[in-house]
C-alpha cells in the first residue's frame, strides 16, 4: 500500500465502468500490482506527473478495487474504505453515464471524506445511443465538485479531464461553506444516498425516444437461451478456429523458418566455432540445447497460440460478452456446484491456471472456490499446453483434436459434479452486472494484450529455460536412459509410450506445457499421442499453480489435488492404451 505522506490520487468507481481505460491513459501501462495489507484485494498504483508551469510534480495514481458502496459489505469494499480513510490529495470519481442512478450512491457516501473529487461522465456514447442525455452542469452542482464529459476508450475528455485536475490540486481543501465558489466536494453528506439518487438522477436525466441500436439488441439477445446458446457454440467454434488455425498459420508460415531458417542455425554457428565437442556444446546446442530448444519451444510452438488466445479473450473480455455467458450457462454451473459466474474464472484458466484461481477469490463460498480450482487443475490446459497439443495432434487424424476437446470437457462435467459432491458448503445465487455491449477499442485491446503478453514471458520463460536445461542434463549425463529403464513398466508397459517419453512426465512439473513439448519429435503413432495428450491434461498442475494452490487452500488440499491429478492422470491414460490394445490386437 502507497505510504501515507505519498502524494496520491484516488480512482475510485463502481465495477465496469472503464477505471482502468482512464488509469492506463493516465499513467502508461507500467504499474505495480499490489495486494492491500492483510486481505487478498489486489490494487493498481501507478506514477502520475501533473504540469504546473514549467514544473511537473509526480502522484501516486492509485486504481481503487471498484465498490459500489463504502459501507464494507467485502474486502474490496473495506479496503476502499481505508484508502479513502488514509487521505488523498484528490479523487478521481468515474461514473456511468447510461446508469447514473446506480452510480451516485457510492458518489454521495464519498462526500463525508471532504477530498476534492472530479466527477467523469464516462460511457457517453453508450448513454446516447440509449437515448440518454445528462446536463452536467446541474449535475455539478447536485455532486458540488466538477463534472466532466468522456468516452474514455476515444480519449475524449481526457485533456479536460487533466485540466480541472489541476485546478482542484492547485486550490486544495476547502472551508466549509465555499461550494458555491470552488465546488470541491464541500456539500454536506446526505442521509439515504439511494434516494437522493433517484432525485439527482431525475433532475439532471432525460430520455429521449430511441430505438435500440443492433448492438444492444445483440447483447440482450445473447442472456437468453435462444439465441444465446446457438451464439455461444459459434462463438465457441470461431474462438477455436482462429487460435488453432491462425496459431498454425502463424507458426508455418513465419516462425518456423525464422528459427529453423535463420535463429537457430546462427547459434550453432557461433557455439561450433567457440567450443569443442562435448557435453558443454551439446548442452548448448545439441538436441535439448538451450538455444535450440527454448526458440523451438518458447517461440515456434507455444507464442502464437498464447498471442492468439490473449487477442480472442480480450475481445470477449472488453466487449462484455463474458459476464453475459455466465448468466446464459448459470442454470447449468449450478448443478455442478457453482454459480455462473465462475465460468469466467474457468475461462481465465485456458490462459493460465494461476491468474484463474487467485482471481476466484471473488467467489462467494469456499465451496465454490474448491470446485471451480479442481476443475481448472483436473480438466482446463493453459494455453500453451493446448498450443503444443495442438502441435502434436495435428500431424495425424483429423478428428483427434476434437476428439480431445471433447474428452476434456467430459473430465471438466465429472471433476465438477464429484467436487461438488465432496465439498461441503453453499452455492449462492449469481449477483452479477451486466455491463454495456461493446465494440472494443483497438488501442484499448492491443494495450492490454502487450501486457499480457510481456507477463506470460516474464512468469513462463524462466521455468520454462530451467525445464530445457534439465533436459539437456539429463541427456547428457545419461540420467534419462536410467530413468527410462526403471520407468519402462508404467511408461512403455502400461501407458504404450516409448521409454523417452518419460522426459514429459519429469519435465512437465516444472511447466505443463513441457509434458508435451519433447513428445512432438518421438514419432509417435496416433494412439501414443492420443494417451499422451490426455496424461497430459490431466497431469499434476506445474510448479507455479501448486505454489498458489499452497498459498490459497493450505498445503492439504495443494497435496491432495497434486496426487489424485497424477493418480489420474496415469490411471485413465494407461486404461485408454490397454482398451485400444484389444481393438488394435
């Protein structure tokens, strides 16, 4: 948390109404992500530099946990109490144009704190297009600070914005009584801030007659089963077809022959002119060579699915369709033991299993914590696992990668419903906003993936390096030949792999991605890639998860998961090889 003599502004807003557009705006997308102290609310804080004259004096900007009260009711709620407690030496107070009534609460509870606030008027467009017309200006007076007027994903109003943020730093706290001169947030606290609400609202609103535009009428068509369901299976299968096909079109046509063609062939080079053959060489560059593998690996193989997954899940995540599909599916999530909203997290585990599960915290029950973090260990790959999957299914049948999808999300439907049985607690009902549908912002959206993807290389690569020169030693030493040999029965016996294929077993705690990776060179036939595959998906959650597994749920349930996942993982890979025997035979 930022210390307390910091110069600071607060951002502060109810859910889903574009804090975090106006907080990368305002200070560039590097900030530090800090969890408030003594609770798991994570917060953004970023640096802020306001002109004033030639000089420049730098703010702590600090994105607050969106709240729609300071009554605390949860953590988020009591941690933006505090930061509001702490002091600032302004707020930046974002409101919903096209809500404005849910929005002024929180606005009105601000008053007793007696910081000098702006009011931004974001979503106009959408408020517009709803038929809605605000006068800001009244509605300055009703707030007594500063209304300004933005679409914030166009930069409109920014510049204003800045300007007023000026003014009220520059004048600072003032006496009681001087509203009418300054207008910094002087007015006295009103009792029912719900009804007072209304009253604002029906002053400073009014509707204009306007026929719902095509976008909205989408959006609401998408909360009901018909079409909703229909749309999500398109969605669904465009969602697939654009990262498997353009992953793989991105990985033949250009990153291939830049690491086979130019990358890889220059480090041999330089290594086979600077060292003698040996093992330091074949560390190096041999066939589990630090800078063979890690550009096969790392660049040619996963990087264009992870891109390609961040740009389709930033689409849906901007454009407000997630929190629509946990409404359409709630029924269905219900019975497997959590409630709709949860499916957003689970979709957040294709990206990746850590962000999923720290981000289910928002969940209302442990029960549903439990069961939505199994699901995601058990049955949900990261992206870069489904990216080498996809590299090592789709050199043979077509229908075995469906064929695998189709199995995962079976194991998801069982591992759901059996956590479900097993833990004990409630599933609440889904509390869920529906924020506006909308066509993403470009700028907005290539922001957020650039993020994205520099901390997928900054938490993968590491672990992923370690893997790859674990394997380059275990080569080399000979460790793998003797660890093969004792594994034969489990490995070549049981599940009908090739002996090597142990190097994904050992390799895959480090990065799950790495289960499948050194696979792709074995010249498998389709049923040792098919068992491989769903080993692979089932096997023991990496180094990074069991570590967040541990931190959330206790080294207990971080222990159990880790050995049903491996139990599993061997017990069902080892059945589908023998019954194929008998068929094959």
């Amino acid at each position: 948390m930022s210390t307390p003599n910091k110069r600071k502004i607060l951002l502060m807003g109810n859910p889903n109404v574009g804090k975090s557009i106006f907080f990368t705006m305002l200070t560039g997308i590097h900030a530090v992500s800090s969890n408030y102290t003594g609770t798991t609310v994570t917060f953004m804080e970023g640096r802020l530099n306001i002109p004033f004259g030639k000089d420049k004096e730098e703010y702590s900007l600090i994105d607050v946990p969106g709240t729609y009260s300071l009554i605390p009711t949860s953590e988020a709620e009591s941690a933006a109490v505090s930061f509001m407690e702490s002091g600032a030496d302004a707020i930046i107070c974002v409101l919903d144009a096209s809500n404005l009534e849910r929005n002024l609460p929180l606005a009105l509870e601000m008053r007793k704190y007696k910081i000098p606030t702006i009011y931004v008027l974001n979503l106009l467009d959408v408020a517009e297009r709803h038929g809605i017309s605000i006068n800001e200006k009244l509605l300055a007076q009703e707030l007594g600070g500063p209304v300004v007027k933005t679409v914030a994903v166009k930069k409109q109003g920014i510049d204003e914005l800045t300007k007023y943020l000026k003014i009220i730093l520059t004048q600072g706290p003032c006496a009681s009584g001087k509203c009418d001169t300054c207008q910094q947030n002087c007015k006295t606290p009103v009792g029912d801030v719900w009804e007072t609400s209304k009253e604002i609202s029906r002053k400073v609103c009014k509707q204009n007659n306007a026929n719902p535009s095509f976008i909205d009428k989408l959006g609401d068509a998408m909360i009901k089963p018909f079409p909703g369901i229909p749309l999500a299976t398109l969605a669904s299968l465009l969602l697939i077809g654009f990262v498997v096909g353009g992953g793989r079109a991105l990985r033949a046509v250009f990153l291939l022959p830049l690491v086979n063609g130019a990358i890889v062939p220059f480090f041999r080079n330089v290594f086979t002119r600077l060292l003698p053959e040996g093992m330091l060489q074949n560390i190096l560059i041999g066939e589990f060579g630090i800078f063979v593998i890690s550009f096969e690996w790392i660049l040619a193989l996963i990087f264009p699915y992870v891109l390609l997954f961040y740009v389709a899940f930033s689409f849906a995540e901007d454009s407000g369709y997630l929190p629509r599909l946990s409404v359409l599916f709630d029924n269905i999530m219900r019975k497997l033991g959590a409630q709709g909203g949860s499916l957003i997290y689970i979709l957040m585990g294709f990206g990746c299993a850590v962000p999923a599960i720290i981000s289910s915290r928002a969940a209302t029950s442990r029960k549903e914590r439990l069961v939505v973090t199994a699901a995601i260990c058990f049955a949900i790959p990261c992206i870069s696992q489904t990216g080498a999957m996809i590299s090592l299914l789709s050199g043979f049948y077509w229908w075995m990668m469906p064929a695998m999808i189709l199995f995962g999300f079976t194991l998801f439907i069982t591992v759901s419903l059996v956590a479900g049985k097993l833990v004990k607690g409630r599933t609440d009902p889904l509390l869920l906003e529906i924020p506006n549908f909308l066509v993403p912002d470009a700028k907005s959206i290539t922001r957020k993936i650039i993020t994205r993807m520099k901390h997928f290389l900054a938490d993968a690569q590491g672990p992923m390096m370690i893997a790859i020169l674990v394997a380059a030693l275990l080569t080399e030493t000979g460790l793998l030949n003797a660890i093969a040999v004792q594994a034969q029965p489990l490995v070549s016996q049981w599940l009908g792999l090739p002996a090597d294929a142990v190097v994904g077993l050992i390799l895959g705690i480090v990065r799950r991605e790495m289960s499948v990776a050194p696979l792709i060179a074995l010249n498998l036939t389709a049923l040792q890639a098919f068992v491989a595959g769903v080993v692979s998906l089932m096997y023991l959650p990496c180094l990074s998860v069991l570590a967040i597994l541990t931190k959330e749920f206790k080294l207990k349930v971080a222990f159990f998961i880790t050995v049903s996942t491996i139990i599993l993982a061997l017990l069902v890979g080892g059945i589908i090889n023998q019954i194929a025997q008998i068929f094959v035979s």
